[in-house]
C-alpha cells in the first residue's frame, strides 16, 4: 500500500491568528452563559459552524467530560459512582445536545490545508 503523503501549504494564515482567537473567544462567552441557563437533561440545539466549539466548551464547563451515551451501557448520565462513593456532591446531570449545519459541510481536504486544521 502507497504511503500517504502530507500536503504542504505556501499559504501564510498567520494574519488569520486574531480571527481564530475571537472566534474561540464568542464561542467561549456563549458556552459560559449558556452553562448558567441549562440543566441536566435539557435540550441545546447548536446552529451552524458559528458555534462549532460550543458543545465541548459547554460540557467542560459543566464538567461533563466523561459522559455515557450509550443507552444500553448507563442511562443518560455522567455521575461516576466511585466519585459518589468519595462523596462528591457537584454530580450533574447532562444537556442533550444537537448540532445542525445549514450548508454542505467541506470536505476533510479542505481542513487539512487550514493552518489549524488536523
């Protein structure tokens, strides 16, 4: 099988830094006032590429991070019982989230030349 070879870009996005920040930024101004609005089990229905960080963002703030999703593992929750057994009392319950793009979405060619891309 043929290695895969990397794409090289000429194109300098450094100008594009600010840009990149401010938009971390929104999408971080939106996750912490929308962490206040919420609770366990509520629904948040994301628009658009505007605030793709958001749903990470959000579940990190709410300190969701090791959420199970699969039905047939766990119900719908994040309260790790060996935590429950140390007695942690800031166990939430997690938002469902959706996340719906309006515009065909690129191609992952696309991201691979973006500077931030992976």
């Amino acid at each position: 099988q043929e290695p895969i070879k990397q794409v090289q870009s000429d194109w300098d996005q450094s100008r594009l830094d600010s840009w990149w920040q401010a938009y971390i930024k929104v999408n971080q101004t939106f996750s912490q006032v929308l962490a206040q609005l919420v609770s366990g089990g509520d629904a948040v229905w994301v628009h658009d590429y505007h605030l793709a960080l958001l749903p990470r963002m959000l579940r990190e703030i709410r300190k969701e991070t090791d959420v199970v999703t699969d039905a047939k593992k766990a119900p719908l929750s994040s309260i790790d019982e060996s935590a429950a057994e140390e007695g942690a009392t800031d166990l939430v319950r997690p938002v469902r989230m959706v996340f719906f793009i309006h515009v065909p979405f690129p191609t992952s060619q696309v991201f691979r030349e973006l500077e931030h891309g992976e």
